[in-house]
C-alpha cells in the first residue's frame, strides 16, 4: 500500500479519536478564622469560586465559618466590684458559648482531617486568621509537603502564630500594617505564570503587610516593594512569592484585603480604590499561582537570591 495513503489513514484515524480530556485538579477552599475577619471574604469565596468554573482547572469545596457565627463570642470584661454578680453569670455565658463555638469550628474543618486530604491535590486559605482547629494540623503540614499544593491569600500569612511548621511552610509571617495604600509593586518574574500579565511596576490599592520570620534565600520572589509603603524607608518588602516544600508546592500573595481588588464588579455602596483592569489582573496573579501550584503551569520556584 502507498506509503502516503498509510500515512493518511493513520491521520484520519486519529483525528476521529475522542480527546482525552484533564482532569480538573480537586481544592479545599478555606475561609475559617479564629481571629480578625475580614469582610472581604465572601467576595474571595465568590470570586475563586467563579476562577474554577470558567477555567475549568480546578474545583473547589469551600470550608466555611459555622453558620450564623461570624466572629467567636466575647469574653466579658473584668467587673467593678458593684457588678461582681452580673459578671459571674456573664462569665459562664461566655464559656457555654464558646464551647459550642469551638466545637462547630472543629467540625466544619472535619474536611481538612488526614483521611478526608487525600481526596484533594491541594488547599486554599484565603483570608485565614487565627490557630485553626485542625484535626491534625502536623500531619496537614506532612500532606502538603508530600507532594500537594497550598496557596494562601492575604491573611493565610495571620494563621498559626506559634505554629513553626506552618510558618516554615508558607515562607513568611504577617508582622504589622499601616494605612491602606498605593504602592506599584515590583514584578520580579514576568515569566511566570502568576505575573506574566503584570507590568514591570503593577499599581495597586490595598492594606499591604509587613513581614517577619521572612527569608529571601528561600523563597522565588514574584512581586515586592523597594520602600516601606506608609512611610517610603527604603528597603525589601514582600508581596508574593513561591516555593517548593518538599515534593509540595507553596504560592501566597498579601495582597485580598479589600472587595476591589478581587472583584472587578463594584459592591453596593462600596467606593472602588482599586480599578475594575486592577481586580481583573489580580484574578490572573492568583489564578496563575494556582495552576503553578497544582502543576499545571510551569514556573521557577528558585530563590533569586544564592545562599
């Protein structure tokens, strides 16, 4: 038979193939806090969850504060000696309150116990705050560092203070903030896929955060400062980085303090800071470092700077 008519049927043949098609990588979202929270986080929810379903890259399960309890209940304040009675039975509101609340806290992250983790490829703590009650939150530091993806978003920077692993994971620990502001944070990789849409100086409105227990040896820097942003000291300030931690790999931004710059649709009665092209870029950048993250971008994890 001729050669070029083989060649031709084998063509044929396989364009009749059905397309394999990817399977769309599985994430836990993760919103829950134990400490400050922000309004922000229902836009982030909204705003993930809307990056899922139109990339088709990823799925998300979200793990969400208890129901109707936003914030945990507070402990009474120390009494004036008139009020020592009032105070008492407050007291014991208080605990019986909490109790309940600590449990329904524990059960919600129920999902993020070691058995429940291996249905996933990855995890996502957008605006976390706080110690978490996880089931087992070494063995969720073990998960990662096996092989699955983290990507932490603004406050996942404020969680587990006192948690080394945890600290040691994500590569930095929120220190302190000053006023919301304008910087143009530096994109130190245009090449990856996270900030390759980004300017070489990107503008953005937001609460920016300082940093501690941060080391540039080892982290792959993506987007920083050059000044402190209230009071322009020179120096390094981190934005966002990525890293490898084990066979696991870590993305986290500080950036998703305000509703603007993760939703490109303005909030009702919200004044926009940030522009809706401004979001819409921020979308990318943690769209990117997701894809990165679970493997299906490729992107330099190095540290730019040698030890």
């Amino acid at each position: 038979m001729n050669k070029k008519i083989i060649l031709s049927a084998i063509l044929s043949a396989a364009i009749m193939l059905p397309s394999i098609a990817v399977e769309p990588k599985k994430l836990l979202l993760v919103t829950v806090t134990t400490g400050f929270r922000h309004s922000s986080i229902p836009t982030a929810e909204k705003v993930i969850t809307k990056l899922a379903r139109e990339s088709g890259a990823f799925t998300v399960d979200l793990v969400q504060q208890p129901p109707n309890k936003p914030n945990p209940p507070k402990k009474p304040q120390n009494p004036t000696p008139e009020d020592e009675a009032k105070y008492k039975e407050d007291l014991e509101k208080y605990k019986a309150e909490d109790a309940k609340w600590q449990a329904e806290v524990k059960k919600v992250l129920e999902k993020l116990s070691p058995d429940n983790l291996k249905k996933y490829d990855g995890v996502i703590f957008a605006n976390t705050t706080g110690d978490l009650p996880l089931p087992d939150r070494q063995a969720f530091i073990d998960w990662i560092k096996e092989g699955h993806a983290f990507i932490g978003m603004h406050s996942a920077s404020d969680t587990f203070h006192g948690f080394k692993a945890y600290i040691e994971m994500l590569g930095g620990e929120f220190k302190s903030h000053g006023a919301q502001a304008s910087v143009e944070c530096i994109n130190e990789d245009p090449q990856h896929c996270s900030c390759k849409h980004l300017s070489q100086q990107w503008p953005v409105f937001d609460e920016i955060y300082i940093m501690k227990n941060f080391n540039r040896d080892t982290v792959h820097t993506l987007l920083g400062l050059d000044k402190e942003p209230n009071n322009k000291t020179p120096g390094y300030y981190p934005v966002s980085w990525c890293k490898e931690f084990g066979k696991g790999k870590v993305f986290y931004t500080s950036l998703g303090h305000r509703e603007d710059i993760w939703d490109d649709e303005t909030p009702a009665n919200f004044k926009r800071q940030n522009s809706p092209d401004v979001s819409r870029a921020y979308q990318k950048h943690i769209l990117g470092g997701i894809k990165w993250a679970v493997g299906l971008e490729p992107g330099d994890a190095k540290p730019q700077i040698a030890k």
